[in-house]
C-alpha cells in the first residue's frame, strides 16, 4: 500500500487514480483516508485489509486517548442512543 500526504495526493491524483495500488493518505501524520482503485476492492489482499484495519483503528484509539474517551464510554453513548431511537 502506497502512502502519500494531502499534498502529493492532490499534486498527483491522476496518477494515483490511475494506479492499481490502495493509497493511503495522511494529514500532519494521521491517516485521513484511504483510495482504493476500483478493480482492486474485490482483489484486496488479506495483508492489505490487516494493514488497513491495524492503522486506522490504532489512529482512532490514539485520538480517543488524547481526548479521554474510553471504550467503555463508547458503549454507553451506543446504547444511549439505541434507547433513545426506540422511543
């Protein structure tokens, strides 16, 4: 998987579109998204998606960490918020 800032992925798009390799674009450092060639979704590798899933989810937890959010915080907003759609 290919990685490249905002800046590069802006100055090369055509390119990276043209690509059949996933890019991974990063802001200041953190993963801000991911492009995925169209004809490559269905061909992903299994190391591809492990990768994929280990950095995004190690980014979010590390931005929930600065922000003092926990799991257990997540869980209750979610059922908080099942409660409340029930009504």
């Amino acid at each position: 998987m290919k990685t490249a800032s905002v800046r590069d992925f802006r100055e090369h798009v055509a390119e990276h579109l043209d690509g059949s390799e996933p890019v991974l674009v990063t802001r200041n450092g953190r993963n801000a998204g991911v492009l995925f060639p169209i004809e490559e979704l269905k061909k992903l590798p299994l190391e591809y998606r492990r990768k994929l899933f280990r950095d995004l989810t190690g980014d979010l937890a590390k931005q929930l960490g600065a922000k003092g959010v926990t799991e257990e915080d997540i869980q209750s907003a979610f059922a908080a918020h099942k409660k409340h759609r029930r009504r």
